[in-house]
C-alpha cells in the first residue's frame, strides 16, 4: 500500500511538473506530428488526468470534501498557470478558453472519480 501511495505521489508530481514545464515554455520550434487536435481537448485531457492523479494520492489522507478542493485547488493552478504564460517572455499568451478547457476537463475528472470508484466501492460492499 505504502509503495502504491508513493507511486501515486510520484506520478502526480511528475505530472505537473511537466505541466508547469510545457505551459510556460514555447514549443513553435519543435517540428510537426502532422496531427491536428484542437488545444482546447488536449487542455481538457491534460487537465482531467491531474485531478484523477491528485485524487488517488489524496484520497488516503482527506476524507471531507477531497473532490472539491482538487477541483478548486485545479482551477487556480490552471489560472496562475495562465497568467504566468501572459507574463513570461516565451511567446504564450492568456488564453479565457484555456481557463474553459481546463475546467471541462477537471468536471470530467471528477464525474469519472466518483463513477468510478462508486462502482469500486459497491463491489467491495458485496
């Protein structure tokens, strides 16, 4: 359980670091994969696997309120994340839909939890 926990945190970690690293720094060099998808689904995707990482590290240790505070606490995150990248010299900009992207995907993240592990927990319930 203990290494589980670990895992988890290190994940989630990883996870926004790399979202920090990739926000703030511009990528107009990198060449193309030649496939086209919307920013907006991959701000959504990006987004929705933050709040699930954050809550399977969190879930052991706060048992009032968790999904709410993910959610809140991802909503600011994303912001300041947005309001850096208007304030840095890297070529990103503010983006209001970003901010609208990264909630969609954060409510996805939070209906999947609480479907998901509803299901998990009726099980264990048998």
């Amino acid at each position: 359980m203990l290494r589980r926990s670990i895992l988890f945190i290190i994940i989630a970690i990883s996870w926004t670091v790399l979202i920090t690293v990739s926000s703030l720094l511009s990528f107009k060099e990198l060449p193309s994969t030649g496939i086209e998808v919307s920013d907006k689904v991959i701000h959504g995707g990006i987004y929705f696997v933050f709040t699930v990482l954050w809550y399977l590290v969190l879930v052991s240790y706060i048992k009032r309120n968790l999904l709410l505070k993910i959610g809140v606490v991802s909503v600011l995150y994303g912001i300041i994340i947005e309001v850096f990248q208007y304030l840095m010299p890297y070529g990103r900009s503010f983006e209001p839909l970003d901010i609208v992207a990264n909630c969609c995907g954060i409510l996805l993240g939070i209906l999947a939890v609480k479907l998901f592990f509803s299901a998990e927990r009726m099980k264990k319930k048998k």
